[in-house]
C-alpha cells in the first residue's frame, strides 16, 4: 500500500464556487488517475492554502510515501500572501525532507519558484482547454517522466501564469509555442520534483466542465463572443467525452489518441509512480 498527500493549492472561497459550479475537485481527479496504477493506494487532502490549518513538519513529513501538488487560482509571485508563502515553506520543507513530488500547473510553478526560479504573467495571456504541440527537448526525450510519450503531443491546460526562469537545479522537457516550460524536473536540496504545466489527470468530461466555469473570464479575454458560444463549445466537448470515437467531434476539437486515451495522457503519472516513488521505498 503507497500513501499519498495531495496537497490542494486552492483557498476555500475557490474550492466552495467548484462545488457552486459543479467542477470536479483537482485532488479527486488525481486520486483516480493515481488508483489506475495503485488501486489500493491511500490519500490524505491537505488544503495548504488555508491559514487555519496546520502543515506537515519535521518527522511527519517522511509518514508519506510522496506528494502531489494540484493546481491553484492563486498568485505565486505575491510574495506578501499567506496563503501562498506558506505553500512555499511546505514545498522547500518538502525537498529538503527527500520526499518525491509530482505537480502540475500550479505545481510546476512552485516547484521551480522555491527552489529558486522565477514564475510571472504570460503575456500571452490564458492558455486554456488543449495545449498544442508540447515539444520533447532533448532531455525530455531521455527522462523517465516522459517515457513512451510522443515527441510531439497535446494536453489539457487552464492557466495564466508561467515559468519564466528555471532555478539551478532544474531541466526544461518539454515546451511549446504558448509556454516555454512546460515540463521540468526540478532537483533541490535533497529531493526531486517531476512537474508539468499541462495537467494529465484531465479528462474531457472534467476539462469541459471547468471551461464552462470559466465561461465569462473566456469571453472577457476574447476567447468568444459571448457566452452562449462557451455553452456550444462546452456540450460539444461533453458529447465527445461521452463519444471518443467520434470522426466528427475529434475534428471539431482537433484532438488525437494523445488526449483521448488515458494510456498516453496519463503516462507521466504512470511514470512518477514507476521511476520516482516506487525506487524511493526501497531506500
């Protein structure tokens, strides 16, 4: 049996609007990506952006076997937040302990700012829904977390902030056009951090119903005309969840098996699980 923390970067105002708008909590989609691979594996929810709430130390940091990072709709780089410095101490407490961690989005960013990067607003502003042609770097095509994936693949993605600056200890794996980083392995201190921007424990169903959450900030920024158009690109995205084997929807949202099936999207958490955590119990 493996024992999990997932770390839920969301302050409480964020986690009760996804219950208000019927978005799936980002630790419950990682707990089933993770059950894929681990059906008996078990999880502790810490919601580390709540002030309130007392975070992991010393010796109890070791009690698990690694820790996963979801996302966040906080500022990183707000330096003077609570809620955010404290999830800074926790992650370099977290290195420094020698535990395995795997995030995305958010998870990324953290990783990479506490250890000594930078992370800032893209200025390209919101890269949301499928993130297109992420590129293998040369390293990325010999890391065990990209193991199996194509060079070239797309992923699911919500976000505005980037990585700017990789720390020291930290190698770029994959990119593309919109995100320069958006892969990386981050070593610091005494632990390892395998982190993506994109976010492989997505699926349509759950990307489709934070998009339709989104549905104003998406019309604000351009993204379309008015919010009944979301609605279509919504239902639309929905019925392909429900239909994967769709010719027509496949091409409406230009998607390939990268997306669709779960044994390509999901293979970095596979792979966390094969070449970082499992090594790390026998020691």
């Amino acid at each position: 049996m493996m024992n999990f923390a997932i770390l839920n970067g969301y302050p409480k105002k964020s986690r009760d609007r996804f219950d208000a708008d019927d978005v799936g909590h980002p630790h419950d989609l990682f707990m089933a990506a993770i059950r894929r691979f681990v059906p008996d594996a078990q999880f502790d929810i810490i919601y580390i952006a709540d002030v309130d709430k007392a975070l992991p130390s010393g010796a109890n940091l070791s009690s698990y076997d690694a820790y996963i990072w979801t996302g966040s709709d906080l500022t990183i780089y707000h330096d003077d937040d609570e809620r955010v410095t404290r999830q800074i101490e926790l992650s370099r407490a977290i290195f420094d302990a020698g535990m395995p961690s795997y995030g995305s989005c958010w998870g990324i960013q953290m990783a990479v700012l506490a250890s000594g990067g930078e992370v800032k607003k893209n200025p390209k502003g919101r890269e949301w829904s499928i993130a297109r042609d992420i590129r293998l770097t040369e390293a990325g095509k010999q890391s065990p977390l990209l193991k199996g994936k194509p060079e070239v693949f797309d992923g699911f993605i919500m976000h505005l902030d980037e990585v700017t600056t990789l720390s020291s200890g930290t190698t770029l794996l994959a990119t593309n056009e919109h995100t320069h980083v958006q892969a990386a392995e981050v070593n610091y201190l005494n632990g390892t951090f395998w982190s993506t921007q994109y976010h492989p424990e997505y699926n349509l169903y759950e990307m489709a119903r934070l998009i339709r959450a989104r549905a104003h900030p998406l019309v604000r920024e351009g993204f379309f005309d008015k919010v009944e158009d979301v609605q279509h690109y919504v239902e639309n995205m929905f019925a392909l969840a429900q239909n994967p084997a769709s010719d027509d929807l496949r091409s409406e949202f230009n998607v390939r098996d990268n997306i669709i099936n779960p044994d390509i999207r999901q293979l970095e958490l596979h792979n966390w699980l094969e070449y970082l955590v499992k090594p790390s119990l026998k020691n």
